[in-house]
C-alpha cells in the first residue's frame, strides 16, 4: 500500500515539475517578447523622421518609402498577433536595409548631418533587434524543444501548447550588397 | 600601438645597458644563493643528524626545525632579489610600459582597488585577503584600462581549528571602458561542467547553479564550448556579446591559454587571466637577455594593453563617443 502512494506521490511531483518548467518556458517567451516589442517600436519612432528627412532627395525610391510607411502603420495596428509581428518585421527590415544601401548613391544625404544622425541611430537599435530577435529565438527553441520531447510533449498536449515561430533571417539580409550594382547608379 | 617585433626590438636594443647591469646583479644574486643554500644545507643536515641521535627523526620538534629553515631560506631569497626586482621593474618594465604607450602609468607596488575586483562579480566567494603589485592605468585610443597582478585568497577553519588560507585568483586582472551601454550584469566563465560531463548533463548542472543569475545559451557552438554565460537580462546579453565579438572572445582565449573570466557589470568590461602566478618578476635563475623570457614579458604586456583592439573596443557606438 505505501508503495503504490509513494510511486503516486512521486508521479505526482513529476507532472507538477514538468508543467511548471513549460509554464516557465512559455512566461519567458512572452517576457522576451516584449523586449522585442519595445526595440521595434523604439524603430518605429525613427521611421517617421527618417522617411521625412530623406524623402526629398531620394526621388528614385519613393516606392521603398512608402513602402516603410505602409509597413510602420501596419505593424502599430493594435491587436496583432506575435507572429504577425514577427513577419511584418522581416518585411520591414528589409526594406530599410535597401534603403540604407540606396543612401550610398547620394552624396547630398551623406553630407547631411540630421540623416547621418539618425542612419546612426537606426544602426545602434538594428543591433538591439538582432540581440532581442536571437534572445527570442533561443526561448522558442527552447519551448519548442520542451514540447516536441518526451516526456513534456504529452503534458504539453495535455496544456495546449504550441509550437512557436522564430525570426528568420530574410532573403535579403542574407544576399550580399551588389557593389557594381551601387556603382551603376545614374 | 607598437606591434610584438618592434617591443621586442626595443627590448633587446634600447634595453640593453640595462639589462647588462641587471644581468650582472643577477649572476652575483645566483653566485650567493648557491653559496648561502650549500651553507644552509650543510647546517640543515648537521642539525638534523644531531636532533634524530638525540630525538628520534619524527620528533616535533625536528618538524619545528625544518619549518624554521623553510622560512629562513624563504626571507633570505626574498631579502636578496628585492633589490634586483626593484631595478628590474624601474630600469626594464617601466621603459617597456612607456614604450607601448607614452601616457600610461606604471605603478609596481600598487593594485587594482578591491572594489572593482569584487564589482566584476567573477568570483562568488567572499575575499579575506586581497594583494597584487604592478598596476598600469591609462587610455588606449580614448578608453579607459587599467589593469594589474592580483592576488585573492580566503581562509577556512577546519575541523580543529587550524586556519588555512585557499587562493581564490591568482593573474592578471583587467578593467576597461566598454563600448556599449548596458544595465544588465553578464557573466562569462570557463566551461568546466560541459567538458568533463558533455553538453545534456553538463547544461543540466548549468542551469541549476543557484549562486549565479540565468543561464545564457548563447547561438556559437563554438564559444558555448568553451564558455557558459550567466546573466540577469538575456537581451542585453545578446546585445554585447554579438556574434564578432564572441569570435573575438574565443580568439583571445586561444591566444592567453590560460582560464579567460570575463565579465560586464557598470558599462565596463572585466577580464581575469587565471595565470597562477606573479607577472613582470625578473627571472633569477634564467638569463634576462633569453629569447623566451623577453617574450615572456613583451606578449604578456603587448597582449594585456593590446585587448581593447582586440576587443575593438575602441570603436564606440556614436552614443557613447
């Protein structure tokens, strides 16, 4: 008789242990979220300003700018959802990198000091979103690890869990700047 | 910065009246050892020869004896390279200093201040004795450093009563100006657990080590290897340590070979060379003027100032120029 309560007993600590580490691993999913939330909006806020200083000179890009605007607005919606988020981002990222990169062929915005500014600006929070973005992705896999496993995955079936995405690198972040292409510029 | 060839160009060309004279001190200092430790010996065995006739070999005070010699011998060395070491860091190490860079300041019988030390958050064990000498402070290409020999012991009781003393660190200790700002804390040490216990159980034991923050799985196997990072904002964690500069990190390690601590607390960096010894010490029984020992001395100083270019740590972000 004591066995079966100490083998139920010891059962029981393990089911509690198990939900209790998913729990934690869902938590800091969520809480490293936020951390990603607040760096891209600190993003957010440059984009208005950055579009407006350098609108005027950068005629050819008008579309990539809009663009960036469309995608800022989209993205500030209220009531998305994480992985929304996390798309809207990548879109995002590239885009402001092709601008970057078109920065290159005008000497006008180069010699201006406000651009320069915020290209500086914009460069440190990039750094911040890559920091967040892999923190994220670390707490993903881990959750993601936990859910697939044995034994958490049952418990995690029991609980509803599901697997999260991650931040992938874009097509165009991983494609290297075209130099004779930047050259080739009118 | 001046590279290796041109330190030790300096070293052997500058330098060389110098350590000529030094040389010549040396080989009197080992002349009289030699003579004073034949002496010593000679009495040692004689005392020892008289006390065993009389005492039996495994007497007290036969133990009180040898001890006493120890200690003498220990003083009389001491006593007689004091002199010579003192030189030897005025006329050798303080040129070799200034030679690297003019602005920097050498002090040999100084240290790096205790609370930066414990503020690195390294080492977890409370300090009851706390030494070091040969303090360098000043700027390299705008950044702050500051660095010098350090030597951290605490002392236990055991069981009947006798104290001892245990070294916590003993090497080089390091304190720079970083090139980001942080609030967090980030704490990188050598990965013992994942070497002697592989990576599932070894992360395990890891993870559960209460007297330190998170753990921090870091995306470089490569560094994960070698190191397990602990911190309180897994963000921030990120943020300093990016992908180049855990590539620098890991390169700095192959370079030192020596256990790498490294810390980010208060917008600095902090780097503990686990070396087991006293640095900058002339050599007494090897010659000065030795390929080896030359370089002893001009990697360990051109490596030591050399980190904030390696780190590039030089390279701030505009908000912080």
């Amino acid at each position: 008789m004591t066995a079966v309560i100490i083998i139920i007993g010891v059962l029981i600590l393990i089911a509690v242990l198990m939900y209790n580490s998913l729990i934690g691993k869902k938590n800091q999913v969520e809480n490293i979220f936020a951390g990603v939330d607040a760096v891209l909006k600190k993003r957010f806020d440059l984009i208005p300003n950055l579009v407006a200083s350098v609108e005027r000179y950068m005629e050819h890009e008008k579309s990539t700018l809009e663009k960036v605007t469309a995608l800022r607005a989209e993205a500030m919606k209220p009531g998305i959802s994480n992985d929304q988020k996390i798309a809207l981002d990548a879109k995002l990222t590239a885009a402001l990198g092709s601008i970057t990169v078109a920065m290159e062929a005008y000497p006008d915005l180069k010699a201006n000091e406000n651009v320069m500014h915020l290209q500086r600006s914009l460069n440190e929070i990039e750094e911040q979103i890559s920091a967040a973005r892999r923190a994220y992705n670390q707490s993903v896999t881990d959750l993601n690890n936990a859910i697939e496993m044995f034994p958490t995955n049952l418990m995690a079936g029991w609980m509803n869990l599901s697997r999260r995405a991650v931040f992938e690198i874009t097509v165009a972040e991983r494609q290297n700047v075209n130099v004779s292409h930047l050259f080739s510029r009118p | 910065m001046k590279s290796t060839s041109e330190l030790t160009d300096f070293y052997y060309k500058e330098l060389y009246p110098s350590l000529k004279e030094l040389e010549e001190t040396r080989k009197r200092i080992v002349s009289q050892l030699q003579w004073y430790g034949g002496m010593g010996i000679v009495v040692f065995a004689l005392a020892a020869l008289w006390m065993g006739k009389n005492f039996g070999l495994f007497h007290p005070l036969m133990m009180a004896v040898t001890i006493g010699f120890v200690a003498l011998a220990s003083i009389t060395y001491r006593f007689m390279t004091q002199g010579y070491a003192r030189d030897f860091k005025a006329r050798v190490i303080t040129p070799l200093i200034g030679a690297i860079d003019p602005l920097l300041l050498y002090n040999p019988d100084f240290m790096i201040s205790r609370y930066l030390f414990e503020r690195s958050n390294l080492f977890n064990h409370s300090i009851d004795r706390y030494s070091g000498n040969d303090y360098v402070k000043g700027s390299i290409d705008g950044t702050a450093i500051e660095f010098s020999d350090v030597h951290a012991e605490y002392q236990t009781r055991d069981s009947k009563g006798r104290t001892q003393w245990h070294t916590l660190f003993r090497g080089l200790f390091l304190v720079a100006e970083f090139n980001k700002h942080f609030k967090s804390k980030t704490v990188i040490l050598p990965d013992q657990a994942e070497k002697s216990f592989g990576s599932l159980i070894g992360g395990w034991l890891q993870s559960i080590n209460f007297s330190r923050d998170d753990l921090i799985r870091l995306d470089d196997p490569e560094f994960e290897k070698h190191f397990v990072v602990y911190g309180n904002d897994p963000i921030e964690a990120r943020y300093i340590l990016s992908h180049s500069m855990m590539k620098r990190l890991l390169d700095f390690q192959k370079k030192v070979s020596h256990p790498l601590f490294v810390s980010f607390v208060h917008n600095h960096i902090h780097v503990a060379i686990g070396t087991g010894k006293d640095l900058f010490e002339p050599a007494v029984f090897t010659s000065l003027l030795d390929y080896k020992q030359a370089m002893e001395y001009v990697n360990t100083l051109r490596n030591t100032i050399g980190l904030v270019e390696e780190l590039k740590l030089n390279e701030k972000l505009w908000s912080k120029e």
